[in-house]
C-alpha cells in the first residue's frame, strides 16, 4: 500500500510538472503598429492563466489579450504566469489622419466688402488629429481666416485653398465682384490685408490742397469711422493728379496701413510718409486691421 502510495505521488508530480511545461509563455506578436481606434488581439499560445498588462494605458489598454488603441506613442503589452515568466508586445499608436477634405462650395462669388463663409469636411469623420490651416492665393483679391471666413477686397478671382497638416487640401475658386453701396459693416472681421504700392511720379503739392489740411492725410478718421461711397466720392472726384499711386482709393488703403507704422518697400512711398510727423515706422507690424479698417478698405479698393 506504502508503494502504491508513493507511485500516486509520483504520478501526480509528474503531470504537474508535464502541465508547467505546456505552459511555456510565447505570444504570436512582439509588434504591433496601429492607428487611434484600432483594436488587435494578441495569443499567447497554449499558455493558460495568463495576465496582461500595458504600462501605458494612455496610448494602449488590454483586456485579456485584446489591445485596445487610444492614443498617439507607444506602449508595452506584458503577459504573465503564475511561475513569473512573461513575454512582451511593444505597441506603436498613430493618429488617424484625415485623407479628405470637402468644402461646402468649390466656386462662388461675392462683393468688395463683403464676407461669407466657406466649411470644411473631412474624412474619416473620427479622425483622431484635426488641424486645418486656411490660404488665399491672393489676400488684395479676397482674404480667408483661420475659420473659413472669405472677404471681399477687390475684384477679381482668387483660390481659397483648405489643408491639413499632412497636406490633404481642397480648394475653392473665389471670384469678387463690385459692390452695391455698404450699408453696414462686415460681421466678421478678416485676415491681413497688404497695402498695394503701385507707383506712379510722387507730387509735391495737393491739388485741391485737401491733405494739407489734415495733416497730410486724405480721411484722417478713415481708422475710426465707416466711411461713406458718397463722402469717398466727393473727395476723390475734387482732386486731380495721384500724389503717390495709381489711385487716390489705394492711396487711401496705404495711409490706413502708415497709421499703423507699415514699412513701405517702394522708395517715394516710404519716403512720402517718413516726411508725415504723424507717420512712426513699426518693422513689427503684422498687418493686422480693426473691423472698421477692413470695411473701410473694401470701399475704398473699388476707387
């Protein structure tokens, strides 16, 4: 009895010994590259009783072998026996990118001064990383902001192109006509516009003698008060010559620019204002305008 006792004994040792054997930890991946929202499962053979673990729930989480993808970065997925030995998947989570743009119209038009807006669509609609950037292919034509926000500037035609930061774009073809009379201001403000510096032979009097009266400027107040078609008019029909461009209306738009101490690159521009007491250079300016400067602007852009 003694002997069969200890034949039992050995039996028993023997089968577990024979089962920790068939427990031999290998799992089927030690790599695994996936976008934000993916899942993968991972085995671990024949192995039983294992335990799993991600050291950054943040990028991967599992769940019995089930990986489950959160964000951007890299995780490390560990199983683990009963006896201490384990095995490893290292897990590299991108962002799901976009890989299309729609724009709610791909050609329009509208008027000097006026602003409408433009939206942007994008697929796969779950895309885990959204930065669009907005440009216009020529802001004196019509300007664009961060928001999809079009303005009229000047008539024209010019390309209103969204893109993603890995450069997926959609375009837009924006045509701007001339304007009825304004009757209110924009209600978005937009973007940079740059002063043109059209040049023509600088004068060294006013004609009508309208800017030495004001300090040299054709509307003094044009930074601080909407401006009328028929005040605009009336000035600009009782001068004759151009003092420094094409236009008494570009004219105009730069000495908007020179309140603000804009650096002119043509030589009798920069040099006409640098003689203006009221003019202070400003290398820093960003061009950036008030909502009643860019209403302004787009008036005075059809003189």
């Amino acid at each position: 009895m003694k002997r069969f006792t200890l034949f039992l004994i050995g039996c028993l040792t023997a089968c577990l010994l024979l089962a920790g054997c068939s427990e031999k930890l290998k799992l089927d991946q030690t790599q695994l590259e996936l976008t934000v929202g993916d899942s993968a499962e991972l085995s671990a053979g024949k192995a039983t009783r294992v335990s799993w673990e991600s050291n950054n729930d943040a990028v991967a989480t599992v769940n019995g072998g089930m990986v489950n993808a959160k964000s951007a970065g890299e995780a490390v997925i560990t199983a683990s026996l009963e006896n201490g030995e384990t095995a490893t998947c290292r897990v590299k989570v991108s962002d799901k990118l976009i890989t299309e743009i729609t724009l709610s119209a791909t050609g329009t038009r509208i008027e000097v001064g006026k602003t409408i807006q433009l939206e942007a669509t994008y697929r796969p609609a779950d895309a885990s990383h959204v930065a669009l950037s907005w440009e216009s292919s020529d802001p004196q034509i019509a300007t664009v902001n961060e928001e999809g926000f079009v303005t009229g500037v000047f008539e024209g035609v010019t390309t209103i192109t969204c893109k993603s930061d890995n450069d997926v774009e959609a375009s837009c073809t924006v045509t701007v006509g001339s304007a009825s009379q304004p009757t209110m201001a924009p209600t978005q403000p937009s973007t940079v516009i740059r002063p043109t510096e059209t040049t023509a032979t600088p004068k060294s009097t006013d004609p009508a003698g309208s800017r030495s009266s004001s300090g040299g400027m054709l509307f003094p107040d044009s930074s601080t008060r909407y401006l009328s078609t028929d005040e605009i008019a009336a000035k600009i029909y009782s001068m004759s010559g151009t003092p420094l461009s094409s236009s008494f209306g570009q004219d105009a738009v730069n000495e908007i620019y020179a309140r603000h101490g804009f650096v002119f690159r043509t030589a009798s521009i920069r040099s006409y204002y640098e003689a203006q007491s009221w003019y202070h250079p400003d290398p820093g300016y960003d061009g950036s305008l008030s909502a009643i400067e860019q209403y302004n602007i787009g008036l005075l852009s059809q003189y």
